[in-house]
C-alpha cells in the first residue's frame, strides 16, 4: 500500500495497519500533529487535509486536489493518492501563500481551527484561478472557528488570489509533472484488487477498481462490509467505535465512478461523487442545485457518494425523496444477477432496504423530465448550512395543458424510510389552485405520516411545514403572474 505523502520525495508503504485506521489516526500516531481533532464527526474541518488525486482530463493526466476530513477517512484508501497536510506546504522558512495570506489578514486566533482552514483553502487555491465569495465560502462551508470569526479568513482567501499570478509557485505546482509522474508510477501496476490483511490476520480490505472483481468478491464474503466515501460508515468508526471485520471499497471501481447521459435519462455510478455528479445534475435539474449546495460540505461532497446517500438508507437523507419523485430505479448486482428495482421500493423499514447479502448497487437512473412536467425540492433544516434536514420534499407535477394531471411528492423526515406521500398527492393534483391548499395538504399528511417528534423537529411542525411547502410551490409557480405574494390566490 503505497501513497505520496507532502514533499517526501518516495512514496510512504505502510507494512502493518488496522484496515479500520483513519488517516487522522495514523497521522497524529505518527506525530504529523498539526492536523487537529476536534469532532471526529465530519462537522468542524479541523482535520482538514488535501488528496491529490490522479485523473485524466482530455487525454491529460492531471492531479485534482480535494479537501477531505481526514477523522473520517480510511488511511487505506490512500493507496495511489497523494496526502497533503499544513506540515507539508511551505518549504523551509518560506510560508505557502495561503499561510502568508492568514498571517498578514490575523486570520487565526487561539489557531486550533486554522490547519483546517488552511487546508480549505489550498485546495482552492489549487482548483480555482479566479475568486468570489461564493467560491470562497463554498470552499470553506466545512470548517468552523469560534473564535477568530469568519471576516479575516474570507479576507486573507481575497489577498491569496491578488497575487496568485506572480505567486503560483508552490512546491506542488512548480513540480506538477514530476508529481504526476510518481503518481502514475505508483498506480501503474494497479491490479484489479488491491486487498490486503493485517498482520495478525483479522481484519481484510479489498478495493477492486473492476466491476466483476467486485461482484465475485462480494458474492464469497457476503458478510464484508461495503465502504465506498465512508463519510457515514467513518461515523460507525469513530462514533459508535466499531470494528469491521473486512471491508470492501467500492471507490475505485471504474464502472461505478462512470456517468452516462442520452436525451431521456442519466445513470450515474453509484460511486460516483456529490462533487462530480454536480454539473450534470444541475444541467438537466437546475431545481436540485440549492438542495446540493445545503448538501454537507464541500469536504463531504468531494467523497460522499449518491450510492452510500442511498444504501444508507437514513430516513432524512436528502437525495432519495428527489430521486423518488423523479422515478429514480437502482441497477443492483449479485454476483452474475443484476435485477432493477424503482427507488420507491428500495426502503423496506428503518435502515433496512431490499438489499440482500452480498448484493450492491450499481448505478442509479434518473428519467429526464418531458414536456409538462416540472420538479422542485425543499429541505428544511435547523441552520442553512451544513445540516440534515428535518424535513425535505420534493414534488414532480405533470401537466396537460394548462391543467395538473399528476403530482408525484416523495418525502424525508416524516416517516421511517423517505417515500411518497399518496394521500398528499390526490389532495394536491384535485385541489391545486385553490385557496385553501395547506390545509387540505395537512389533513392528508395526517393520513399519510405519523412523524417524530427529535431534537430537529416536532411531529406538528414537519406536518404543518411540508402543507406549507406545497402552497409555497404553488405561490412559486404563479410567481410570475402574481407579483405580490400576499395577494389572494385566484381560486
Ligand atoms: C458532516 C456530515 C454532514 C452530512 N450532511 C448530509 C446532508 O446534508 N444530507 C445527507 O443526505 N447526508 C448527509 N451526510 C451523510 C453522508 O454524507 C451521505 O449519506 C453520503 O452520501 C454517504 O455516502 P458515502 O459514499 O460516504 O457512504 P459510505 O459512508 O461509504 O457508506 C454508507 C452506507 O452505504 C453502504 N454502501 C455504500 N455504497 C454502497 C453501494 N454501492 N452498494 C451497497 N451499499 C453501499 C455502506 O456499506 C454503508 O452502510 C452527512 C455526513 C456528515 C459526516
Ligand atoms: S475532527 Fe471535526 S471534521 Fe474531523
Ligand atoms: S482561531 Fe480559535 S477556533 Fe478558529
């Protein structure tokens, strides 16, 4: 298992590791201390670190580097990838600009969250030319300080990219080809399956990067456990202290990291990225871009995957009442079988699906909308940003004509599994347009969900907020025909 690690010149070989390790784990035990701990949950950033990541862009091979939280990620997923940490940008006495921008805007204070946010915003720095405060706060939607405020940090990204021209000089930049170079060196043996067993024989990782590999492998050991962003199952490892047996990452499979498109659907590998899936989701949804960009963070979204969002089955995931609503089917493979089943049917009960032992997703496929249909989707959470909705639902009408023929409403939040809301949907397709809307909507939400009452919200507020949802998609609708929203609605 082999990985570049900051400016070490040959690659770093882990002999001997617990295949369950984190990379915040194995850097802090190997007293690379600069990166922190703060949550080891994914929410503060303060382990923030950087993967540089071969990839071929027009025939080019190039490095991409992504943020990532290194509390919950898997040191064995390392393997090929190059990991940059704050002890490993600046060279001899010479800060990295991003570290000369913090020092000259006093963005750090007590500084216990600043390698984070340092991190942050090399990743940036290395992914953008130009800036703006959506790009600067998108980079950094992921890491919290309390004390230094957000103002000199948002400052000193500005100051970094003023003078990034003259600048653009840093180690890994200056050596880009010579990088890649190793990068490709170190993966270009790459078998169908890196797999590897600790030294005391107890705990395997296999990561194919073929499809069939990884259905026979799943198929022998039915009870492995599949990891693919591990941005939910990390939670198990350093929440919940468990211990996996053997586990099998789906990441590298390159059938699963594919995407295809034609005139009437997408299919998306189900180890495709949040991050990578973006462009050609909001190309064909525009209506989903608010709900990706309340999606985690950016760190989250450059791992997590729509497949482990799925598998995992929670019932306030953001993207199954979207996919539900938009007629989403999964691709499932069991050794040679693979069968199709609608995502509305893939939810059994409370984190169980239809899944059955040794079985994995393949791909999702998403139906483009016709002519008549229109989609939206509403997540409502307690802080706007970075946050699990109490509640999210996503509504796809057909139209004939002037006239509503069907509408399709999924929901999250309000039951055990995300599904559709059926009574909702005939209150919605019979009386769409009339004035007493909410209502209706919340009587027939009664009938269809009895809701929880959590920490994140009340049973009588998830019912009264998606009735409310509904009229605010109507008054959304005939926004443009009725500027002011406090007029009545015609009925
Ligand atoms: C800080 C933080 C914020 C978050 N915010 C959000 C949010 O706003 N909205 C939201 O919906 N979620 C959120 N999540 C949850 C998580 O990021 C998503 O569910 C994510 O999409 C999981 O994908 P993954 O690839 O990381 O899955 P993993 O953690 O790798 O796996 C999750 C589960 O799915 C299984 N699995 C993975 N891939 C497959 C496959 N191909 N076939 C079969 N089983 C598979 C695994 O065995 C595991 O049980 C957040 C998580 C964190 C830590
Ligand atoms: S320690 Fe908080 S995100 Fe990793
Ligand atoms: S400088 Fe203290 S938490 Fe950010």
């Amino acid at each position: 298992m082999r990985f570049l690690f900051n400016q070490h010149k040959e690659p770093i070989d882990l002999a001997e590791v617990n295949p369950n390790m984190t990379v915040l784990q194995w850097l802090r035990r190997n007293k690379h201390t600069g990166t922190k701990e703060g949550c080891a949950a994914g929410d503060c950033g303060a382990c923030t670190a950087v993967i540089g990541e071969l990839a071929t862009i027009k025939g080019k091979k190039v490095i991409e580097y992504k943020s990532i939280n290194t509390c919950i990620s898997l040191v064995l997923n390392l393997n090929g990838k190059h990991l940059i940490t704050v002890e490993g940008i600046s060279e001899g006495n010479r800060l990295h600009p991003v570290q000369s921008a913090m020092v000259r805007a006093n963005g750090s204070q007590c500084g216990f969250c600043t390698p984070g946010f340092v991190m942050s915003l090399f990743a940036l720095y290395h992914n953008e030319n130009e800036i703006d405060l959506d790009k600067i706060n998108e980079a950094l939607s992921g890491n919290l300080c309390r004390c230094t405020g957000y103002q000199p940090i948002i400052d000193a990204a500005f100051l970094i990219f003023e003078t990034k021209d003259s600048d653009n000089n840093d180690y890994f930049s200056n050596n880009k080809s010579q990088l890649v170079q190793s990068l490709v060196r170190i993966n270009e043996d790459e078998p169908e399956q890196f797999s590897y067993t600790s030294n005391d024989k107890k705990v395997t990782y296999d990561a194919p990067t073929d499809v069939n590999v990884l259905a026979k492998t799943l198929y022998k050991y039915q009870d492995a456990k599949i990891v693919s962003g591990c941005t939910d199952l990390g939670l198990e490892i350093t929440q919940q202290l468990q211990q996996f047996g053997h586990i099998i990452n789906v990441q590298n499979v390159h059938e699963m990291k594919s995407i295809h498109e034609n005139d009437s659907l997408i299919e998306i590998g189900a180890a495709v990225s949040y991050h990578s899936a973006w462009t050609l989701l909001v190309r064909s949804f525009p209506e989903l871009e608010p709900l990706l960009k309340r999606f985690a963070s950016r760190p989250i979204r450059n791992w997590a995957t729509i497949g482990g969002n799925i598998a995992n089955a929670s019932p306030i995931g953001d993207m199954p009442p979207a996919l539900i609503a938009l007629n989403a089917t999964l691709k499932l493979r069991r050794g040679d079988n693979v069968r199709e089943v609608r995502l509305q049917d893939f939810f059994i009960s409370y984190k169980k699906t239809v899944l059955l032992k040794g079985e994995f997703i393949k791909s999702i496929t998403i139906p483009k909308l016709v002519k008549g249909e229109s989609f939206t989707v509403h997540k409502i959470s307690r802080r706007y940003e970075d946050d699990i909705s109490a509640v999210c639902m996503a509504i796809k009408l057909v139209n004939d004509g002037p006239n509503l023929k069907e509408a399709v409403i999924a929901l999250g939040g309000m039951a055990e599994i995300p599904k559709r809301a059926t009574m909702l949907e005939k209150t919605v397709t019979k009386y769409w347009n009339k004035r007493d809307i909410a209502k209706r909507s919340y009587e027939s939400l009664k009938e269809d969900f009895c809701p929880l009452d959590d920490v994140r919200a009340s049973s009588e507020y998830r019912l009264q907020v998606s009735a409310n949802l509904i009229k605010k998609t109507l008054l959304n609708r005939i926004n443009k025909k009725v500027p002011n929203l406090a007029e009545p609605i015609e009925n």
